[in-house]
C-alpha cells in the first residue's frame, strides 16, 4: 500500500503531507531503496518492523531526519508500515527550532528532540489509530498540541521570506536583502535551523526542481543552474548519476508511485 495523504489546512505551511508505505508481506524485502536530497525534513513513526540503514543498523521507531543534501540508502523488511511527514523548512523551524546542527544529515531518535514523553505519545496514540486517515487526524493533533505550547522563534518569518525568494531562485544577496538581514546573519539563521547555509540549501532547490522536472517526463531543467556542466556536476555530486543516464533508466516503484508525476507528492524524494 502507497498512501498519501493531506495535513489539516491549518498545517498546510508546516507540513506537505503524511506519506503511508506498508509493505506487510514482503515483496521488498532485502531491497536497498534510494532517497534523494530534499529541500524538506522528514519525521517517520514505525508501525511494523522498522526499515535498516545501509550499514545495516535499524531505524528508530520514531525518528526525525533533518534536511538531507545527499542520497541515502534503506534496506527493507517484511512486515514494513510506516508513515513519513514531510515537513516543509518553515515546518521544520516551526516545530523543532534550533536542531539544525544536530539534525542535518541524521536520523534522529524524535525523543532526543522532543524529550521521551512527547515522543512516546505520538508513538502511543499513531499505533493505535491503525486506519491511515486517522493516523493523519491523529498527527494533526500532535503538531497543533505542539503549536499551541510553544512560541514561535522570533527569525520565523525572516526565514520563511528567505525560504520563498530562494525557492523562486532569488540569490542569497537578494533574499537576505528582502528578509531584512544581511548575508552573514542569515548564513548564521540557517546553519542554526537547518545546519547548511543558504547557498547550499539554494543548491538543493535547484537539484530537486532539476530532479522534479525528469521525473515528471518533461526533461532535465537546467533552471537556476548557470549551464548544462554546472548541472552535471551537481547531479553526481549529490546523487551519484547524471541527468541524462537517469532520464533514460527504468523508474523504482516507489519514484513512480511517490515521484513529482504524482499530483499528490509533488516532491522527487524517491530516486
């Protein structure tokens, strides 16, 4: 089962959507299943056998991944179901400020994060929701309870006004300026919140729209990238492949069923 589904709306700037993947019977088992970088973050609770790292080590049962700026591999298991939310950055500030650091190319035990109770909550109250929509109803709860017993940072809006401008392909200059920082300072916000810089997460917009664009069959963009070399170089620094050799290779059925050609997704996570 491949299941996507929406946040309430009033989380619709925090969190794109809760993804479901449940794979009881194992017809994956053993395959190693590839993501790639992603201008979001990625909270997942496990409701069966949790999936592996590629050095073999199991995954937390609730875990959070912050921003990923290179491709990662996974092993699956039979019994698999688990659900990902797929935090968007102003969610990811929003709901766990100042992990940047900490967070930025791991997988964290959410409970190191959140504190064990609030954690074992969310873990508690999903695993016995069982149907997917209300899993989703129950984690809309979570994140509102979350909202409503905390402040928001005061640099929230800042970065989200930066967040926009270098999603459009602003410069940094530009969405430092139209933020009401300079370069330095928002260099420093980032890093804080996100743990990479506002240039190289300017890079991650970029591949991802470039990743997007072949995915969704309508070539390889070379938009934002100053031409077709600087975008070659790109793609194998961060995924290991060129544009024009993934273009031609036979899709994974998760990049099919949860790729950018999915109305739903919108995001190319899956590689």
């Amino acid at each position: 089962m491949v299941k996507i589904l929406p946040p309430a709306r009033c989380l619709a700037a925090l969190v794109q959507g809760y993804w479901f993947i449940e794979d009881l019977l194992g017809e994956h088992a053993g395959s190693n299943i590839r993501t790639s970088p992603v201008p979001y973050a990625v909270l997942s609770v496990n409701l069966g056998r949790p999936n592996a790292e590629e050095n073999g080590r199991l995954v937390p049962g609730v875990s959070l991944l912050g921003l990923q700026s290179q491709n990662r591999v996974w092993r699956s298991w039979s019994d698999t179901y688990f659900v990902m939310v797929m935090l968007t950055m102003q969610g990811l500030v929003r709901l766990f400020p100042h992990t940047g650091l900490s967070s930025a190319d791991k997988l964290l035990e959410l409970g190191a994060v959140t504190g064990d109770a609030p954690a074992i909550s969310l873990k508690n109250t999903v695993s016995s929701a069982h149907e997917p929509r209300l899993i989703a109803e129950v984690l809309d709860q979570w994140f509102m309870s979350r909202l409503g017993n905390s402040q928001a940072v005061p640099e929230s809006k800042q970065m989200a006004i930066a967040f926009h401008a270098l999603h459009r392909g602003e410069t940094v200059e530009t969405a430092a300026k139209v933020s009401g920082t300079d370069r330095r300072q928002l260099n420093r916000l980032f890093r804080r919140h996100l743990g990479i810089g506002p240039k190289e997460f300017a890079s991650l917009e970029r591949l991802h729209s470039s990743l997007q664009s072949v995915q969704a069959g309508l070539g390889d963009s070379e938009s934002g990238y100053s031409d077709q070399a600087h975008q070659i170089r790109s793609w194998r620094q961060r995924l290991g492949v060129t544009p024009g050799a993934y273009s031609r290779a036979a899709r994974t059925q998760l990049s099919e069923q949860f790729g950018a050609n999915n109305p739903l997704s919108g995001i190319a996570y899956y590689f």
